[in-house]
C-alpha cells in the first residue's frame, strides 16, 4: 500500500467499480469488446463515432499554435474554440484560419477564464489543453465535467492528487481523458514498439528512458509568460512559468517523453505496473553557471532548486527495470535514450536507432550492433503499420519529425471510428505521477518510493497494448494535402525541435 492518499481511493473505487461494471456491462458502448477482459473502467472505453470532431485549443502558446495548425488540416475536424491568456495570440490563430479558409471558430476568448465558457457550451467535443503545466488537472476536469474529451499536454498533472482526480473524474463522467505524449507516435519508438510486440527482444526486462535538452537559453531567453501572467517576464523581472517550477522544486518535471514509449513497451497498466523507485539527483549548477556568464539584469541571480541531472530507477510489479533520466540544463545534445532490453536483443534510438541481437541463437554473445545495411533492412520489416500509412504525409508537414501529425492524426481517427484512444486516464496517470514521487524520493535522501496502482489492481486483467493500425482510405488525406507552416517551423528550429 503506498503511502498517498490511497486509501480512501481504494475504498471509494472498490464500491464504483462494481458499479461501473454493471452498468456497462463490461467496459465499452462498443459491443465486440464485452466478451474481452478490459480492466479498469476506462480501459478500452469507447465513445460513438464522431462524424465530425470539433477541438478547443485551450492555450496558443508556441505547442498550441503548433496543434492549431495540424488539427486545422485533418479531414473531419474543425477548430470551434480559442482560448489564452492574451487577446495577440487569439487574433494571430483566428487570422490564420481566415487567411486559411478554415471556418472562423465559434468561440476565441483571451483571459484566464475563457476555457469555462468553451466547456460550457454545447459547440465543442475535444477540449486540447497546451497550457502551462498548473492548469493541466483543473482545466481537463472542468472539460470532463462538461462532457467532453480532455487532452492534456505533457505531463498530463503534476502530483499524486491530480492524477487521482483526473482518475475519478473521467470514470465518474465516462469521457476519455488522454495525455498527449507525442512520443509515442515517433517513428523509432513505434518502430521499437512493433518489434516489441513480434518478440524480437524476447522477454524484456529493462528500459531506459529520458529528456536531454539543453534548455537553458530557452529558459532564460523571455519566451515564457510569468506565473502571474506577464507576457514578458524580462521586463517583469521574474522568471517564466518553467523557470519558476525549476526555481521551487527538485525532481524530474518532464518524465513522460521518454517513459510513455517504454511504459508500452512493457504493457505497464496492461500486464504490469510501476511498483516503486528511487531518485537521485546532482546539485544544481548549469542554470546559474549560464545565467551569471550571460546576464547582468536579474536573471543572472535567479536560484534554481532542480538539479542538473535526475536520474531515478523504477521496478516494475512483474520485475523489469526503468532508468528515468532528466537533463534539461546541461550542454549535450538532445536524446530521450529510448532503450529496451530482453533475453533476446535490444535496441536504442532516438536518435541514432541501434539494434543487437545474438549473434547466433542461444549462443550467449551478443557484442556488436547490427551493420548499417541490416538495420536499415530491419527498419523497413517492422516499420510501424501506421507510419506505412501515414509516414510520408506526416514528414512532410513535420512536428517533431512528424510524430506530433501522427498522434493528431491518432486520436481523430479513434474518435470518428469510434474506437479507444490509445493510452487512457490511468496512463496519464501512472506516467505523470513520476513528478511528485520523484521529488519525493530526491526530498527523503533517495529513499525508495511506492508508487502508485491507478488502476487498483486491474493491470492484472487489463489487455495488452496492440499494435494500433489505421485504414488511411477512411481517412482522405493526400500527400498532395500536405504542407509545413512556415512560422511554426522556423520557432521550432530555433528551440532545437524539429
Ligand atoms: N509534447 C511536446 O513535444 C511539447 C513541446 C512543447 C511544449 N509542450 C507542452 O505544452 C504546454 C505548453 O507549452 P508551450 O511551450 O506552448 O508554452 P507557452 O507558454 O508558449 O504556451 C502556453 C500558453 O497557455 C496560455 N495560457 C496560460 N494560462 C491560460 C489560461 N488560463 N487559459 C488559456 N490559456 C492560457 C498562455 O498565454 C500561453 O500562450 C506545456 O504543458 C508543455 O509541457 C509539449
């Protein structure tokens, strides 16, 4: 039993359960599902086909204005709703969807209360929350509460309570909750993902799992609105909202990029579960190296609490092993490391996809990775269904090398065939619990930490994750369709994602 709060959960889940099992009958309005073992009461639930789906875009900071654009060109979606903080950024969004000839939205609010009146209204069914990370929990809940589908930016919420309330709300309400972790949809990771599943590795029994990026000319460079809402927090003289997270708080902040991929790799909440972990984290220099090296104003006295460098180990129920990585401050080159090991072979990458096997079956020596010519081949073999399908377009209009196109295209396709969305609640849960219980673990001398069974115990039933796969002609998506935006590539250049 862990230590948070679980009790009550437990007793509270333990008589809903029931509930929500008789009323359903199982787990689905989808009635091919009923005979299957589903789990939790949002395991592979789904909603009815949507013939159109209408997105908010609740914040169009530089992800939001990123999504806007995407979502505005995926066949069966509309823009209905804009919300941010400043009334800039709402006109700049509903000028491109004139100057684009997409339908003006029903509804483009600046100010902090804005999301209400969008989750209030009848005219939206996706709330797609690219907010600052505080906003994440109450801004999906009051969507859920509405009855719409709530999408989250990463991490999905920022502590043991709010992914419980998240957890209760979206079974409470029977809407689908889901973390948008485009990582997920990269082609390395869904490549791995597809050999994983055809026991290519054998038993897997470690991952490793991180975000490396050198953040600090981001972090200091003026591009993040304050805490209390000024647009530019060099001429307020406070940090942004990240840098502000960074100044309170040890732990890894930013767990999900590299862990959700290894998490299905390793059907955790499907099979297995995160049992409990110990954090580590070094003292904190590179900000404040940087910061007195480049400024003279009061950024160069800003004190930075998080570490340079958090590493944490995470064991699972059924054994395995996650290495959890965070270094966003320190000058080396981008990787989420994205490593999955079993009795058969291994593979890393991003970037840089390697993969070894033995060298001959059963002979107990595997010292060398596969030649250029052979992992192309095995590249091309196990390609992911979907980037087969949706590859091509998805590089072309780029987001992260295309994943960001793929995971839009993802959830719209579920929800206009009225399928589970890939990953659930307890996912966005289970992943973005590691902020708190990491920084739980940095705060009691790296004590082991228990983490926490979102699902109350039926990762034991639930079914493991698939390979998803998409029949493109139900969706009229042309190469020829297919285009960059300008503006949003050049800000990505910059930021070092592209
Ligand atoms: N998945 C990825 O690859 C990826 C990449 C970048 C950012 N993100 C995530 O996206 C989110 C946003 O990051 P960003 O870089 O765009 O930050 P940002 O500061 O550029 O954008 C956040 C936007 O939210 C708006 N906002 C703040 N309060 C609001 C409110 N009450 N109502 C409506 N809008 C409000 C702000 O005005 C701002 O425009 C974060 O959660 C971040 O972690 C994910």
């Amino acid at each position: 039993m862990s230590a948070y709060n679980t009790n009550r959960r437990e007793f509270l889940a333990s008589t809903f359960w029931m509930g929500a099992l008789a009323a359903t009958a199982g787990c689905v309005a989808n009635p091919l599902k009923l005979v299957e073992p589903c789990g939790a009461p949002m395991q592979g639930f789904a909603l009815k086909p949507m013939k159109k789906v209408r997105v908010a875009i609740i914040g169009v900071g530089v992800r939001g204005r990123a999504a806007l654009r995407r979502i505005a060109g995926l066949p069966g979606t509309e823009i209905a709703a804009i919300a941010d903080l400043f009334q800039d950024r709402v006109d700049s969004e509903v000028r491109w969807l004139k100057n684009a000839k997409k339908p003006a939205p029903a509804f483009a609010i600046a100010g902090p209360e804005g999301y209400k009146r969008i989750c209030d209204s009848d005219k939206v069914d996706v709330v797609y929350n690219v907010t600052p990370w505080h906003l994440h929990e109450p801004i999906a809940r009051y969507a859920m509460e509405r009855g719409k589908v709530a999408l989250n930016e990463v991490p999905g919420a920022l502590n043991i309570d709010e992914c419980w309330s998240l957890v209760e709300t979206s079974e409470r309400m029977r809407v689908p909750c889901m973390m948008l972790e485009n990582c997920c949809y990269g082609e390395e990771e869904m490549l791995m993902l597809n050999m994983v599943k055809q026991g290519l590795f054998g038993e897997i029994t470690h991952g490793e799992a991180a975000y490396i990026h050198d953040q600090r000319l981001l972090q200091f460079g003026g591009r993040y609105h304050t805490m209390d809402g000024a647009q530019d927090p060099i001429k307020a003289g406070r940090p942004g909202w990240t840098l502000d997270f960074y100044s309170k708080y040890p732990g890894n902040h930013y767990p999900t990029h590299g862990l959700g991929p290894v998490a299905k790799y390793m059907d955790i909440n499907r099979g297995d579960a995160f049992d409990f972990l110990v954090s580590v984290e070094s003292k904190a220099a590179s900000y404040s190296h940087y910061a007195k090296s480049s400024f003279t104003d009061w950024r160069k006295d800003v004190n930075v609490k998080m570490g340079d460098i958090n590493t944490s180990i995470i064991k699972t129920k059924q054994g395995r092993t996650i290495l959890l990585e965070l270094a966003a401050c320190t000058p080396r080159p981008y990787s989420r490391l994205n490593l999955v090991s079993g009795t058969k072979g291994m593979a890393m990458g991003y970037p840089d996809f390697r993969v070894a096997f033995e060298d001959k079956a059963g002979d107990g020596r595997a010292h060398g990775f596969k030649n250029a010519a052979e992992t192309q081949a095995l590249r091309n073999k196990y390609r992911h269904p979907i980037w087969k399908a949706a590859g091509e377009i998805a590089k072309k209009v780029g987001g992260h090398g295309g994943m960001d196109f793929i995971m839009d295209l993802r959830w719209t396709y579920c929800l206009q065939n009225g399928i589970p969305l890939d990953t659930d609640v307890y996912d966005l849960a289970a992943w973005s619990s590691m902020v708190d219980l990491t920084r739980r673990s940095v705060n009691n001398n790296s004590r082991p930490i228990d983490c926490v069974d979102f699902t109350r115990g039926a990762w034991r039933t639930a079914k493991a994750f698939s390979i998803d796969e998409m029949d493109m002609s139900k969706l009229p998506l042309g190469i020829e369709d297919a285009k960059r935006d300008a503006e949003v590539d050049a800000v990505a250049r910059q930021e070092g994602f592209i």
